[in-house]
C-alpha cells in the first residue's frame, strides 16, 4: 500500500452506483468481474486486512473504503482547438452577434502564440485531471485556417489515446453557404480524419436552411459519418429547423448518429410546438447536447419524458467566447441540474446521466460501463453516491483509461511516473 500500481488488478470496496459495495476485478484493460462485498463484519474484517497491507501477491489490489465508482465521464461537446489554456490570460473582449464574436475569435487566435496542439493538450491533461475518457471536440474548419486545426487535433488525438478517446467534429465556424470554399474544406476535413460533419445556425447564420443542410446531410451520407450541429437560432425558427433535421435524419437512416448542440429554442416555444418537435427528434433518434447556459435551454426532463436523448458538454472552456470553463463534467452536471431544478436523488442521478452514460450512448461509444467486458476507463470519486457527487462535484481519487491508472488525486501521469502515494488512504 505504498505506491498506487499502473494496471491494479483489483479495486476493492467501492460504491458502484447503485449503492452497493463491491470488489472490481480488471484484467487486459477491461472490466473482468464485479463482486458484490461481504456483510457489514465480514467487510470490516477484510478492510483491517487491507489496511495492514493485505494488497495481494502482486501488489497491484487497491482498496478505496467505499469511494464511487464511475464509468469514466464523457464531455459531449468541446472545442479543443479554441482553448487559451496553456497562454497567458486574454481578457475577454464583449461581442454582439454570432457572426461578429467568429470575426473578433479570429482576430485574437491570429495572435496567439502559444500553437493549436499545445493549447489543446493543456486542456486535455485538465480534462483527464477531473475524470474524463472520452470528449467530442468541434474544431474549426474555414477559409481563414483551412484544415490546421484539424490536423492539430489529430496530432493530439493520436498523442492523447492513452489517456482519453478524442471525436473530432468538422466544424464550419464561418458559415458553410456565405463562406467561399467550405463545402470543399468539409469533404477534405472527412477525408483527413474527421469523424463527424457540423453545422451552424442554417437561418441565422448562413440564412438558407435547405442550402447548409443539403450540403451537411449530404456530406454525412457521403462518408458515412454523424451530424453534430450547432443551432442557436431562437423559437419557432429554431424549432422548424430541428423538425427539418429529423426528417433528413430519418431519410437518411441516420437515427442515433445526429445530433443538435444548444438547440436553445426548445426552452422558449409553446407546449404545442414543444410537443411536436420533440415527437420528431425522437422518432428520428435525434439527440440534443446542452451545457446549461444562461437564458433559454432544452428542458432536460419534458425532452427525457417524450423519449429525446439529452446529454451533457462543457461548449467552450477559457477562450474567445467566454472565459469561464474547468472541464470538470461533475460540476457541468452540477450546473444543468441547477439549471433545471434537479434536486431529488433520483433527479441528480439523472443529471449524473447526462455526463456518463446517456452522453456514451449519444457518442456511440461501445463497452461503456461497469459490467464484465466493459473498458476499465473508470474514475473513483471522494463521494459515498451519486447524487453527493453530482451536488458537490468532490475530489477524483483514481482516474483509469483501458486499465492504466492516469490521474490520481486530480493530477495527471501521461507519461506513467511513479503515482505520489497515498491514493489508497481512506478519503
């Protein structure tokens, strides 16, 4: 019990979170049994043996006195490519529309020295810090910076994929019909190695729906990716969008692979409209990704209750647009629970959802979970359940990734350092 192991075998008396106490057996980076703790003085007997170093021949079983076991968190919605993290402070300079805050993030990345991937990891080593695997990160593609931010995202993809799973959505930031040459840079982004196609405001921004969806749609069908698109556009011109999207969605066949980030206008419609909108994204398998922001929001339960995925992203973190921003998925649930007046257990486990496993099912992610065969990206947080995790949002003990343990009280080990001891102390 003297150092925490890379690849532990065994995390023994954790809360799973449905409250019982269990041992964890991994092996080959994957979860291999879950057994369910003895009674309460049998438990007592084996935490005095453990506590005395009991830790098995290998010394690789780790005991964490009844810590929450979570399947790794998921950030549904980031953008990796804006974040100033890792450059010094910028003050946050005011914008009024959409179009002018993209003009004046241009102006201020331009003079950025600090490179795209260096930014991007600082922000991904944070990421991992707080207990996430896995992210979906929108990054800009349009005439001004062409492909580079992808590529650079890449580049950290690749160098990060033993600490988290990095999606890349090709994001066209600067409109996708009003902007020369976009629709090229989409399909060149796909080609490269993009995972999915975005969009932005079809009438607010590029004011002509059918043309930026003709193109999006037909570039998912195309390359055979998803659809994540931002939409802010407000009321019933936003919910007439989102009934369009699922149409095409269900055309198309690409139930459960499209999604809409924001979608602000289901917070401030009529109940009718409400009603039918909802009834179309979830006959088309249409997700809706929030971050609980200020003003209008989709409301997380009537859109749960008509049968619409909802789940979770932080949106931007330190960066043009707001200044705000930690990456921690447990406070996002915090805020969006805040947000909607989540305030029951059973409501808080809700919100715990939108950071875990709803927002795995939403990113199409396999093996996710705490049963046997699941991947061992797991987080074991200072909290005796989830509604007290998702209330206080409190310290991550042990963070793991395909088994290796990655961060230990908050602090990253990318490159496998001997963990500082001490992760194996009751919390």
């Amino acid at each position: 019990m003297h150092s925490t192991p890379s690849h532990p075998t065994v995390l023994a008396d954790v809360t799973l979170p449905d409250g019982r106490r269990a041992d964890v057996s991994l092996r080959d980076g994957l979860v291999a049994a879950v057994h369910e703790r003895p009674s309460p003085t049998e438990a007592a007997t084996a935490r005095a043996e453990e506590a005395d170093g009991a830790d098995g021949a290998d010394g690789r079983r780790l005991y964490l006195a009844g810590a929450l076991l979570l399947p790794a968190l998921v950030d549904g919605h980031t953008h990796l490519d804006k974040t100033f993290l890792g450059a010094p402070w910028q003050p946050h300079q005011a914008g009024g529309t959409i179009r002018e805050r993209v003009t004046a993030e241009l102006d201020i990345r331009r003079r950025l020295t600090v490179p795209v991937a260096e930014r991007a990891l600082a922000l991904v080593h944070r990421m991992v810090g707080h207990g996430t695997g896995h992210t979906r990160s929108h990054v800009d593609i349009d005439p001004q910076s062409g492909l580079a931010g992808l590529h650079a995202l890449l580049e950290v993809r690749e160098r990060v994929r033993e600490l988290m799973t990095v999606q890349i959505v090709a994001f066209p930031q600067s409109g996708v019909v009003t902007a020369p040459g976009v629709p090229a840079l989409l399909d060149a982004a796909l080609r490269d190695g993009a995972d999915l196609v975005g969009g932005l405001d079809p009438h607010g921004f590029d004011g002509d729906i059918d043309g930026q969806l003709d193109i999006v749609f037909g570039l998912a069908e195309r390359h055979g990716v998803g659809v994540d698109l931002h939409l802010h556009d407000p009321r019933e011109v936003g919910a007439a969008q989102l009934r369009d999207i699922a149409a095409r969605t269900a055309a198309l066949g690409l139930g459960g692979r499209v999604t809409v980030s924001h979608a602000y206008c289901l917070g401030d419609i009529d109940d009718a409209t409400f009603a039918r909108t909802a009834s179309a994204l979830a006959e088309a398998g249409v997700s809706i990704l929030t971050n609980g922001p200020a003003g209008p929001m989709p409301p997380v339960l009537r859109l749960r209750e008509a049968g619409v995925r909802v789940f979770a992203g932080s949106d931007n973190i330190r960066d043009a647009w707001w200044p705000y921003g930690t990456g921690d998925m447990l406070e996002r649930a915090t805020v969006i629970g805040l947000r909607s007046e989540l305030m029951t257990d059973d409501e808080l486990h809700l919100a715990a959802s939108l950071v875990t496993t709803e927002a795995a099912a939403a990113l199409g992610l396999d093996r996710y979970g705490l049963r046997p065969g699941d991947r061992a990206d797991l987080v074991a947080v200072a909290a005796g359940s989830v509604a007290e995790a998702v209330a206080a949002h409190p310290r991550r003990l042990l963070v793991m990734h395909a088994g290796r343990v990655v961060a230990t009280d908050g602090c990253p080990v990318p490159g496998l350092p001997t963990p500082e001891p001490g992760i194996e102390r009751a919390w």
